[in-house]
C-alpha cells in the first residue's frame, strides 16, 4: 500500500493512500504520476494491492483515496471499489478525499462511502480538447457532481484556456466548498490562459465560494 505522510496536490491532505496500481484508464497525456517517481508502479493492466486491507489508517485524518489512481475509472470491478469502500468505513474518524473525473460511478457508490467524505472532480477547462484525456468530459464530471449533497470540491488543474461565463455557470450549479487551481508543471505544452483572465476567474469564483491558489499557478500569474 503506498501510505505517505503529505500530499504533494493538497497541502491540507494529511495521507494519501493508493490501493489500486496500473495504468489509469484516463491515460491523461498531462498526468503527473507519468513523469514522478513511482510512475513505474502505474504502467501495464490495473491491479488491486492486497496488503492495503492490512494496515490501518488510523484516525483523525484528511487521507486523498486514488491520488495516483481514479478509483472509480469506468471498468474498475465494483468488488475492488466496494472493498475499498468497507475498509474505510472501518475508520470512521478519518475524512476521505474522493476525487473522480468518472462523477457519476462515484455518485452510484455514494450509499457506501464512510461517514466523513469529501468528493471532488478536476475541471481543467470547460472546452473540449482533443487527444489530452480518454476521461469523461468536465461538462460530464461537473453535472454528475452537482448530485452530491456531501460536501463538494472541484480541482481546476492544470488550468487550460475557458470560457470565463459557461464555465463559472457550472460551477456555480455545483455549489462547491472550494475550489483549488493550479498551473501545469511538467511542460506539458497545454493551451493555457493569460493571467488577466485567470484573475478574473479567481474573483468570480470569490463571489460564492472558497479559492484555494497553488503555488504553481504564479508561473501564469507572474508572480
């Protein structure tokens, strides 16, 4: 099981743990785990890690679920998903991260999660850009999300070019209780926004929710 002590996605996250290895079935051409240090543990057909339902996770915890893997991926077996899901349910003391690009399995799960979860999505932009990601569509991600009456938080990373008023709408409709944006950091190439428009995305998104900046977006805002 890899059970690390921080995330390197989330400064708030305490643990994150990573029951399933292999390929994502998303294969995002900008995924991070491709170019980090235990990209060799996410390549070839998914596998479940038997040794996570060995050790405990322990209690008072905020533990990311998948922060390599989406768990929920379309053709992840209910039984790996459902084991997940009882194994975190013996740890009721933790709050659990699950962020899905595939909402809607996320969502037919929802009468099994633990007590204390958050649920999240990525929204990188709200265009459609081709050959950059085999996952749902963020209109998909974002709709499906919106079901959710536990607490909800939308990852818009890497950002990518938008459009300001469509995509604020539906994030809006989602009534998220944050909102976390950061930058490309692996020179991926990605069509990317100017910062005078990033800027006017933040303050939009101030109107009616919290705004978490990582501190990688300063690369596009020039700071």
């Amino acid at each position: 099981m890899n059970l690390k002590p921080k995330s390197q996605m989330y400064p708030w996250i305490d643990k994150t743990v990573n029951p399933i290895r292999g390929a994502c079935p998303h294969t995002c051409q900008f995924c991070y785990v491709k170019t980090s240090r235990v990209k060799n543990l996410y390549q070839g057909e998914p596998h479940l890690i038997d040794s996570f339902f060995k050790k405990s996770l322990g209690k008072d915890k905020t533990i990311f679920m998948g922060s390599c893997f989406d768990l929920f991926a379309e053709g992840i077996p209910i039984n790996w998903i459902g084991a997940f899901l009882l194994y975190c349910r013996k740890y009721p003391d933790n709050t659990y991260l699950f962020q899905s690009k595939n909402t809607r399995n996320m969502y037919i799960n929802e009468p099994y999660f633990p007590p204390k979860v958050i649920v999240g999505t990525t929204a990188e932009t709200n265009r459609n850009i081709e050959n950059i990601s085999k996952a749902p569509s963020t209109y998909y991600r974002l709709d499906w999300l919106q079901h959710f009456n536990i607490p909800k938080m939308i990852s818009i990373e890497p950002i990518m070019s938008f459009d300001l008023g469509s995509f604020i709408r539906k994030i809006y409709e989602v009534e998220p209780s944050f909102v976390s944006i950061g930058a490309d950091s692996k020179k991926h190439h990605l069509p990317e926004p100017p910062a005078g428009k990033i800027r006017e995305l933040i303050s939009e998104l101030e109107k009616f929710t919290e705004v978490k900046i990582k501190p990688n977006l300063n690369r596009l805002l020039g700071g």
